[in-house]
C-alpha cells in the first residue's frame, strides 16, 4: 500500500539528522498529510498508491528494513528503546501490520562487561523492550521472535565505551 | 598443540616467601627403542613448577642422576639445599606396554615419602606422569593434586566468513587439546558432569539456543532444552541426574528451572520478574546458588534445591554475578565490580568476607579446581580471551597458554574417577 511506503519514507528522513553515518537512499517526495498518523492503528489505509502491491514479498520486507533502519541501540545498563528510535520501531510495526505473514526475529545484544549468561538476560530484555512496542502497535506476537545473544557476537571487538555503545543493540531481522 | 604449556609458560608467583627446592632427576630408560616414549621427569617437574609452591633445581646442577632410590647419595642433595628428591624410570615390558616406577624422597630424614609402580601405554603415560605429580604434590603439601584433571573452555576464531566457536578440553596444563564441538554459532556455558564423562552447554545454532549433554568419548549428544527464548547456564546436579537451567519463555522472563535430564521434566524455582540466572549447586545438593538483579543490580541468592524464599548471599559492591562454589563448600567465587573493574572475588561462606583475586578489567568465568585450592577464570590479553589460574588465597597467580583465538569460559573438571 503506498501509504505505508510513504511514511518509511517519512521516517527515514527524521532519521537522517541523528545517523549521519549510515549510507541511505535519497528521501523521495512525500504526502505530509500522513506524517502525523504514528501508531495510528491499520484501519486507515489509503488505497490509492498501488506500487507496492505488485511487489513480492521479499522485496517489501528488504525495502522495509533498508529505509526504515534496523538496529536500534541502548544506553548502559539500559533496555529503554530511545525516543529518536521510536519511529524505526512504529515504522516496522506499520510494515508487520500490512503483512501478516511477515516475520522478525529480534535480536539483542549486550555489551561485554561483566559475566555472560547475565548479559545473555540483558540482551533478552532488550529485544524484548522492542517486542512489547511492536505489539502495543498491533504487531502479533505470532510474528515476533526474540533471541538474545548477549555479549557473544559483539558488531564492534574493541573495548572502548564507542565499542561498548555499538553493541548495545537489537537487531530486527526479517526471517521471511 | 604439543608444546602449548612449554612455549608460553608465564609463572607469576607472589607472596610466596619460599618455593619449596625440590629435584626431579631425569627418569631412567629401559626399552627396546633409543627414545624415551615421554620425558616423565619434565612433565612432572613442569607441574611442580606450575604449582608456584616449588622451585624445581636445575639438571646442570645436580651432584648425581639417580634412577632409582638405593643409588640416592643424600649429603648430594642436601648440599644443594634441596629437601626432596624424585627419581624413576621406565622399564618397557611388551610393544606397547610399560612400567613407569618413581619414588620421592626427603633428603632432611633421608627417607621415602612415596613410591609407586604403575602399568602404563604411550597413550596414558602422560596422564600416569601427571598422576605421580598429584601423589609428590600431596606428600609435600597436604593437598590433593589436579594435575590429572582436565579443563574445558570455549575458543572464538576469527575467519574469513566469520567467528568459528569451538568447545574444547585439554589436560589442566595446556596439553592434548581436543575439540570436542564447533560451530558457527556461539557455543556458552559449558558444565561438566560429577563423572566427568559427560559437557553440558549452550548452542546458538539455528540461531536460537538450546541445551545439550554430550559424552566425551563418544562424541554422541542429545538436546535436553530447547524452550522457547532463552535456554541457557546449565549446571550439573552433585548426583548427576539433573542440571539447573535458565528458561526466558517466550516473553523473556530468565528464571531458574530444575531439569530432570532423563524424563525432561522442568520444575521452576524462581518466579522474580528480574533476570534470574546462572545457576549452581551447592556441594551437598542443598541449595541453588544464582544470579538475580531483583534488586537493582546483579547480586549473589541461594534458594533451597526443593524451592521457597531465595535469600541474598551478597552484600558487597554493586555487581556480584556467576556464583560458583567450591567443591568442599566453604566458599563462593563470583565476578565482581570491584571499582569499575570486573574482577574473580572470593566469599567465606561462614564469614562472608569478600577476596579479589584477580587484577584484570574484564575477568570472568570463575571455576574451582576439584581440590577447592585454586580457580581458573577467563581474562584479557591484547583484546583476546586468555585463561588464568590463582591459589584460593591470591598469592599465586599464573597464565594458562591454551587455545587459539579468544579463550572463554573456562570450567575445571572434577577429580578423574578409577
């Protein structure tokens, strides 16, 4: 539905000021008229944009992740989704709203400090943070799995709190 | 992986006043072949070293090189200061079968402490090497020795198509490293069974955890947990027949579970909505020891094996997590916060009083050795994991060279059984 493409759009260039360093598409034009709509439920759905029904499954969920973002990281010692990445979230739960038979797999990550299996339920809080936000967005549970890989796949092997930072995430992955 | 211990050995011994000087003579041969199967003495003089309790006299010193108890000349040792001398020798008694016989002696009353002859292969000469160390370890010290045990441990290898995870065991020195599992996803968590036959671990394959138990010599291994969200922190019961688990569910809650490995049945211990974890039994099955942030921060609770009120152990600093007990129940090892540093503490059980043992940032992973006198934990060198050992009482501390890539998670088996 182009409603739905429009506001990953929309999204995306809210985005844009924080993560300069993340390498994006261009914004196309977009229909503000909709830019206030965030978690405004499925009900409304401007039918009138009809390319992304033609698209199959796998390029939705692709585009989806590509514009919209996918990692969404956390302060120390923290499992509270920051409020500039609370759009990715909305925009993610809009996307497994319009396709039910979209899944993800939610995947959290804790820095290395301290023991591991205490940062495996660090990580698990993490993604389950992001879980709770995209079901009170109407997202099925059914859609949503999390693993928590705690300290043991670190994005960035240093050791520095800008090390430590990077691995304080969640990673959304569309498993279909 | 031959020379691993040899080619890295670091000894840092503090507050030893005096090591022990002690002489291993170069062991005698008697076989059909030019060539010593295994340099017994060095094995032997390696772990007394090791030990940082002894000071092994240098060969190029020594006065004589006895094999054998009735051509000791005591004033030669004494001379030297040296107030035990072991010699032997190996005495081949088929194609592959071998006598490997040694005797200690205390130089000072000019007797014999010990004295054994023991049937070996080439294949179980070394463990029969590090056998007679733990028999001269325990005549001179009172201690058991766990120079015949082994040590598991989990290695992350950097390749090109990226992290390669191995389990691994290896004799407790370093030597005959075998892996035991690898995979491409993280592998956690590993516990030995009170037999020793027997790994428990964490598997991330399929990018999802689950537990399994799996038989060293066999290789074979079965899943025991494989619930919804997390199945993590295995830990063996004192009779075998059970591990303490971590289950999430599907809403992400960690708490303690009981698994009863045959039938599979689980029964929940704890219901806290914090992160309760890392569970371990207390030598006498009584108790479960964990790891629960319920207030706030991780700290140390122990709750009855049979359920109720968990109650808190610890006190002290603001993160005490990974509860390990040691084997005769009298203390407590954890990773603890010890001013910005993750550091192995030790608890007094009946005192409560805390010991930082180690002086690394990130260390982690405490584990008993089976004499209760000395741990083994996971710390940092240039960014990877590397393995060390201290004496429960600090003083003496040493770097373990074992495994390649980054080195975690280190478990010291229980005592071999005969």
């Amino acid at each position: 539905m182009f409603y739905y493409k429009i506001f990953a759009v929309a999204v995306l260039s809210a985005l844009l000021a924080g993560c300069p360093a993340t390498p994006v598409p261009d914004p196309e034009p977009v229909d503000t008229t909709y830019g206030g709509e965030v978690g405004a439920g499925a009900d409304t759905v401007d039918t009138a944009g009809t390319d992304v029904k033609t698209m199959r499954g796998g390029e939705f969920i692709e585009e989806t992740a590509e514009s919209l973002g996918t990692i969404i990281y956390f302060e120390f010692d923290s499992s509270q989704v920051r409020a500039e990445d609370q759009d990715l979230v909305a925009g993610h739960a809009i996307a497994l709203n319009e396709k039910p038979g979209a899944n993800v797999r939610l995947e959290g990550h804790a820095d290395e400090r301290g023991s591991r299996e205490y940062n495996i339920g660090l990580g698990e809080r993490r993604a389950q943070a992001v879980r709770q936000m995209l079901m009170i967005q109407g997202v099925s549970a059914s859609q949503i799995q999390t693993v928590s890989f705690g300290e043991e796949r670190p994005e960035s092997r240093g050791s520095s709190e800008s090390d430590y930072a990077e691995n304080r995430r969640v990673v959304i992955k569309y498993t279909n | 992986m031959a020379s691993a211990a040899n080619a890295d050995l670091v000894i840092d011994v503090q507050g030893v006043s005096r090591p022990t000087p002690v002489a291993i003579v170069p062991f005698g041969w008697e076989g059909d072949s030019p060539s010593v199967p295994l340099d017994v003495a060095t094995v032997i003089k390696n772990d007394l070293l090791r030990s940082g309790r002894f000071a092994p006299t240098s060969e190029n010193d020594m006065l004589q090189k006895p094999t054998d108890g009735v051509d000791l000349d005591f004033d030669d040792w004494s001379v030297l200061g040296v107030e035990a001398v072991v010699v032997g020798r190996i005495i081949q008694t088929g194609a592959n079968a071998y006598t490997l016989q040694f005797q200690l002696f205390d130089t000072f009353r000019r007797k014999q402490l010990v004295g054994y002859r023991m049937p070996v292969s080439r294949g179980t000469m070394r463990f029969a090497a590090h056998r007679a160390a733990d028999m001269i370890y325990e005549k001179l010290t009172g201690i058991k020795g766990v120079f015949g045990t082994k040590v598991a441990y989990v290695t992350a290898k950097e390749q090109p198509d990226g992290r390669l995870y191995s389990l691994v065991v290896s004799d407790q020195d370093g030597e005959n490293e075998h892996t035991i599992m690898e995979s491409e996803d993280p592998i956690m968590s590993p516990a030995w069974s009170p037999d020793s036959r027997q790994l428990a671990y964490v598997s991330f394959e399929g990018s999802k955890s689950s537990i399994f138990v799996q038989t060293l010599r066999s290789g074979n291994r079965f899943q025991v947990s494989n619930k919804p969200g997390i199945n993590g922190a295995p830990a063996f019961s004192p009779d075998g027949r059970k591990l303490v688990i971590t289950l999430g569910g599907i809403n992400g809650n960690p708490d303690i579970y009981v698994l009863d490995i045959t039938s599979r049945q689980t029964k929940r211990l704890t219901t806290h909505r914090a992160i309760d974890t890392e569970g371990t039994w207390s030598p006498d099955g009584k108790y479960i020891y964990f790891t629960s942030d319920r207030a706030g921060g991780p700290q140390v609770y122990r709750i009855s094996a049979n359920g109720g009120t968990p109650e808190r152990i610890t006190f002290e600093g603001s993160y005490n997590a990974r509860p390990r007990l040691s084997p005769d129940g009298t203390r407590l090892a954890m990773v603890h916060n010890d001013r910005g540093n993750f550091r192995i503490a030790v608890m007094n059980i009946e005192r409560r009083d805390l010991l930082v043992l180690s002086t690394g940032r990130q260390d982690e992973s405490p584990s008993f050795a089976p004499n209760s006198d000395s741990l083994i934990y996971a710390t940092r060198q240039g960014g990877d994991g590397v393995l060390e050992t201290v004496s429960a009482d600090g003083l003496i501390r040493q770097k373990m060279a074992s495994g390649q890539g980054d080195v975690r998670e280190p478990v010291w088996s229980p005592f071999p059984r005969f």
